[in-house]
C-alpha cells in the first residue's frame, strides 16, 4: 500500500477555467503548465504579489488574462481550479479559505496540506501524455524520470495513438458486442501489438490487427 | 495545445475517502485501482447493481467496506469522491446530481462528459507513479504504452526515489538557501545524474553529487 495515498488522474477542464492569485515565479511556472494542456487562466497580479518579468510572453495569449487588481473573493467565482502564489502564507490561506468555500480544487504551491492536487512532471505529445509523480516526496527526482521518459517517448507516441484509433473504428465495424471488442484488444495486446508497432512500423503493425479480425470473425462470428 | 484540456495531476486522498455506488466489474476495477493507492473507499451494492464476485477479495480488506443497502443522499456524505457504476445511466445521473451537490469529485465510468477526472493507466512502485493518459481518446493505446514504461521502468525506481531523498539531505545540510538549491539540483540534472545512477549505481552517483557540492561550497560558500 502507498503511504501517501496520492492518485494520479487526468482533471476534466472541458468548459472550466482557472484562476491563479499572484504572478510570481511560481504562478509562472503554473501558468505555463495549464496553457500546455489549452486550460484557460485568468491571473490576478494582486497588490502584495511580485509580477514575474516571463508574464510578457502571453500577452496576447489567447488562454491567458493577466488582471492587475487587488484581491476579492470575486475573483474566484465562476472558476473550477484555483492555484494560490501570493508570496505571503497567511494570505494564502486566507484566500484557500474563500475558495474552498466556493466549491474550488486548490492548490496552494509548495504547501502539500493545503493541496487538493499535485502538478505531475510530464511528457506531453498532442494528447498523450506520461505524468510522474513521487506524492510530492522529492521533485528533483520526478523531473528526472521524466527527462529519461522523454528521451525514449518522443513525438512518434502521438501517431501511434493515431493507429490505434483508426484501428479501433475497423475492429468496431466488425465486432458488434462491446465485451467482445474488449476482449479482441487484451488479445492484441498479449499478442504483442504495441511492440510490433514500434518496432516493426504501422503496415506491419495493421495487417497483425487484420489478420487476428479475420480469424476472430471466422472462429466467432 | 491540447484539443482535449485534461491536466494530468495526483488527487491529495489524505485524510479523504471514496464512494463507489455500485458493485458491478467497473466497480471492482475502481475499487483495485483506489486501494491499489492507499484510499479508503466504501462499495454501495445497492438493489439495481450486480454484485461482482471478485469483491469478495476484499473481504478482509483494511480499506474496502462493501455496504449492501438501498442507495440515499445519506451515503455520500463525508466522502471526497464518488464512483458512479450502478449499471443504469438515468440512476448514475441522478446520483451524480446528488453527489455535486455536496461538492464531491464524481466519476460516472465510461461516460466522460460526466467525469471531473478520468483515471490514467499507471505503473506503481512505492510512492513512485507513472501514468499514461490519451485524454479518453484510447484505452486500448494507453494501456500499451503503460505496459511498455513497466517493461523498461522496475521497482528500480523506488530505489532510485530514495536515493534522491538521501541526497537531499545532504545537499539541504550544505546549501542554505532555497533557490540556490533548486540552482544546484539543475545543474544536477545537466550533468546527467540520472544516467549516472541508472547506468552507474548509486555509489558513483552519490560521488558525483559530493564533488559537485564541495565544488559550489568552493566557489559560493
């Protein structure tokens, strides 16, 4: 059993937004983290917040809003996710408090107990992507695994997926019972298929997928 | 950027508990995934929902609690997160209204307009997680490419975790300040530290941090 009970995830941000208070560093660094994965983010460089000088880059961003205004808890509404980087504690969690009153995921940075979530180091290539996470225990160490993960993952995961979702529509157009294609792909998957892929390239990889269609079909269907 | 805005994150389960409503195979894969990290986690088999028979693994489970009783409003309460499963759509709807409306993170399986959060295919070693997400594009691919990252990452890693935390605490001991530690830990990475206890073993890595830190105590301290 894990002694941090930490559960990597993927959030649902379709139609949500994020708000995070202060424009420090860190804020940057969260910024840039939610603008990868098209998350849209309103950052409010309140009064007590140091504005980071890389915040010029998304001026015309169309994901990111920088909003120059003192703190209110109206700030928050309307958001799903709010990341708190004020600079000072006590004025985080004065504004963890408002936000969890509203219903917000929180994370205040570099404060594990006061975090519904943990950013993950990434690989990320279109919609794919490969998140390490050690439940906050040492940083150094995750960006590390990630730097190997995206020495052996490169931009090829993404097409690979592209295989894998044009062989999904042609085993769905011939194996009609969900349970069924469930099975056919476990079959495929102990077959070797992801191997064979990159290994072998996507024709060889797709006359695997067709030559096991045809014999699922002739012995079950 | 991503057309699909799913940001990879690890849910902080601390002192928080899980709901599973339904008792069907769904619920049993949430429930191994959710134990499998550690979280608490009560099953309702309500009336409409089968019981799978894999549940009685769980029998004696310090984290599992299979309830068989009707479903109410009442079940959810104190509860972070709820796992909807019942094996009808209109009662999964009608639950998930219930369910946000005391502000729990819900999962209605296999539905994702329904989903604050989509579970990641994952390898696990300790503390130490590595997760593939294809923003729900396919299941089939990420569980491929979660089982290539198992072939080529073991419970090497967790090792490797705390190598990292011991050196830490070196560098903690001998760098006071926090950003020049995050300078350091850099220059750490560039140097290729991580090859260097995968390829090398620990005991060359760990040489490779002393020197470099009486070099930066040399020039700095």
């Amino acid at each position: 059993m894990a002694s941090r009970p930490y559960l990597p995830v993927a959030i649902n941000m379709r139609h949500r937004s994020a708000v995070i208070i202060g424009a420090g560093e860190p804020a940057y660094f969260k910024t840039l983290l939610l603008a990868d994965f098209g998350i849209s983010i309103t950052v409010i460089a309140c009064d007590i917040s140091d504005i980071d000088d890389r915040f010029s880059e998304f001026e015309n961003h169309e994901l990111v809003q920088l909003v120059r205004r003192e703190y209110g808890p109206d700030l928050l509404h309307g958001h799903y996710m709010a990341v708190i980087a004020t600079g000072d504690r006590e004025t985080d969690y004065a504004i963890e408090a408002d936000a969890r009153g509203q219903g917000l995921l929180v994370n205040v940075v570099d404060d594990p107990d006061h975090c519904d979530f943990f950013a993950s180091a990434y690989v990320r290539h279109g919609v794919v992507s490969v998140a390490v996470s050690s439940g906050g225990a040492s940083p150094g160490f995750t960006a590390a695994l990630k730097d190997d993960i995206a020495a052996r993952y490169g931009p090829e995961i993404e097409a690979h997926l592209g295989c894998y979702l044009e062989w999904r529509a042609l085993v769905r157009s011939q194996i009609q019972q969900f349970s069924d294609r469930e099975h056919f792909w476990r079959e495929l998957r102990s077959a070797g298929l992801y191997d064979v892929l990159r290994e072998q390239g996507p024709e060889i990889a797709r006359e695997l997928v067709e030559r096991r269609l045809v014999e699922w079909t002739k012995t079950r269907g």
